[in-house]
C-alpha cells in the first residue's frame, strides 16, 4: 500500500495511491480513521487493515494532479540519522567503514514534503549538499528489540533527503546543526507498506540535481543493515510509532566531489529509489 498524506488547500488528510488516482481514505472510512498519519500508525494493524479494505473496495475519487501531496510523516517524535553507512560513500572519503553504526538526529520541525523548497540563508551556509536516502518509518514502539523480529516493527518506507550544511556539520564539534536547518528533511513521497518491500536491501537509488545524476547506488551497499540497526538502537532508546530511521547515504555527495558540488538557488533535486517513487525538492536562498 502506498499511503499519503494530501491536502485540497486545507488541513491535511489521509490517502492511498491507487490506480494513479488517490482514495480519501478520510472521507471513505466516514472519520473512523485519522487524517494525521502519526495517529493512524499508532492506531496498529487495526488501522492499516481498514485501510487496505479501502484500497480494494473504493475506486479513487481524485486524480493525484488535483491533490498537493504533503510529507507521509511530519511530527514524529524523532528523526534518527544513520551516517557512514554505504560502503561507496566510506570508499569515496578514504575512510575505513566505521565498526558500529554512527547515529545522529535532524529535529522534525526540518521535515517538508514533496515540491516544497529546501531554504537557507547564504550569509549562515555555503555547503548545503544533497543526500539520497531510504527511510524507515515505524509502525510499533520497539524497545530492546532483536534483530530477528525488527522488521515486525517496521510499517513501510519512504525516500529522505538529508540535506546537509556541511560547514556547519564539519565546523560544529558534532552534526545536528548542520543537518537539522529547517527544510533540510524533505520525506516523500509515499509511506510504502513493508508488504510491497520485499527486500530494502536490493533496491537502486539515485539522486539527481537539474539534468545530473550525482549519486547512483543501490541499498545493497549498506553495512549496517535495518535490522541490525534497529536492534542497536533499542537497546539504546525506545522507537515510537511513526518515528523515522534514515539508512544513511551513498556515494557520489557534493563534499568529496573534485570539484565540490554544492546546491544553489534555483537547483532541483530529485531522489529515486526502487519502488517508492521520487521525491523532487526546488532549492531557493533566502536573504
Ligand atoms: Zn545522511
């Protein structure tokens, strides 16, 4: 299932992508299921199986152009970041895969949806770089959870842009300034259910800025794996409902390019990755 959050000009509003069109699961399940997709996922397998009722009873009432797509997730209680975690991206830096995972955060409040700009102040960054990455949302609060059973917990994926200031990343003894400017953390476009994921881990994923392909992978290359990862972490701090798990980055970012490469005003950026869609994001310096 490909679950969305929309809206028609006001409030949000939740949906399933069907047959390129959207059903309103809001008005087809008559307000028995939330239109905030935090609250439907900690709603459970209650929720997602009317949902799915839904998607193969109800022909979709609205074309996907008459609808503004927004963010699958917007208040989560955290954005768990995931860094050094393709083997390309270590091999590009020179430096030695790291032994554990490298965790950092981006705050929510950086979270936008597909279409809407990546903004920042020249006068504060200069770097701002691009990363292509596959998101983890979750669908039940995990705590000391292993590594057999982590994706039971897992509710689908969606694509994250982790956008980057990377002087302020490399400037600041450690990252989450740098990382967590708002609008650095486009989600989009679709919250896949984990049934239409068989594998995350052999999907290819891409990024590209105006007509470039700057980062082409696959998952494939991750060394800490999702399910590694989400038995280290709760045996860290507790995953809620809707909290989102950013896999980390391939090769091919700005930084480490010769030249650089970094966004400016006027770029557009998109990610693609196998299976969940694109996520397209304008780039606009604000003064
Ligand atoms: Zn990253």
């Amino acid at each position: 299932m490909k679950l969305v959050r929309f809206t028609l000009g006001e409030g949000a509003r939740l949906g399933i992508i069907h047959e390129n069109g959207v059903i309103d699961l809001t008005r087809a399940s008559d307000g028995h299921l939330p239109a905030d997709m935090l609250t439907f996922l900690q709603q459970g397998e209650a929720a997602l199986e009317l949902a799915r009722q839904f998607e193969h009873s109800t022909p979709p009432d609205l074309a996907l152009s008459e609808v503004k797509l927004l963010a699958p997730i917007a208040n989560p209680s955290k954005v768990v970041a995931i860094g050094l975690n393709y083997m390309d991206h270590c091999r590009e830096q020179k430096v030695e895969p790291p032994k554990a995972p490298l965790i950092f955060s981006k705050f929510s409040t950086a979270i936008i949806g597909p279409g809407e700009a990546i903004r920042w102040d020249p006068a504060l960054t200069s770097q701002v770089d691009f990363e292509a990455e596959l998101a983890v949302v979750m669908g039940r609060t995990a705590r000391n959870v292993t590594e057999a059973e982590a994706l039971d917990y897992v509710a689908g994926y969606t694509i994250c842009h982790d956008v980057s200031a990377r002087d302020l990343q490399f400037s600041d003894g450690q990252w989450i300034r740098g990382k967590s400017l708002d609008t650095f953390c486009p989600l989009g476009p679709y919250l896949v259910t984990t049934d239409e994921v068989p594998d995350p881990h052999a999907l290819a994923i891409r990024c590209t800025v105006n007509e470039t392909v700057l980062q082409n992978s696959n998952t494939s290359e991750m060394i800490f794996r999702i399910p590694y990862l989400i038995a280290y972490i709760t045996r860290a701090f507790t995953l809620l409902p809707g909290d989102v798990i950013t896999t980390g980055t391939p090769d091919g970012v700005g930084v480490f390019r010769k030249p650089k490469i970094f966004l400016k005003d006027g770029d557009v950026v998109t990610i693609e990755i196998e299976g969940l869609g694109q996520l397209t994001n304008p780039c606009q310096e604000e003064r």
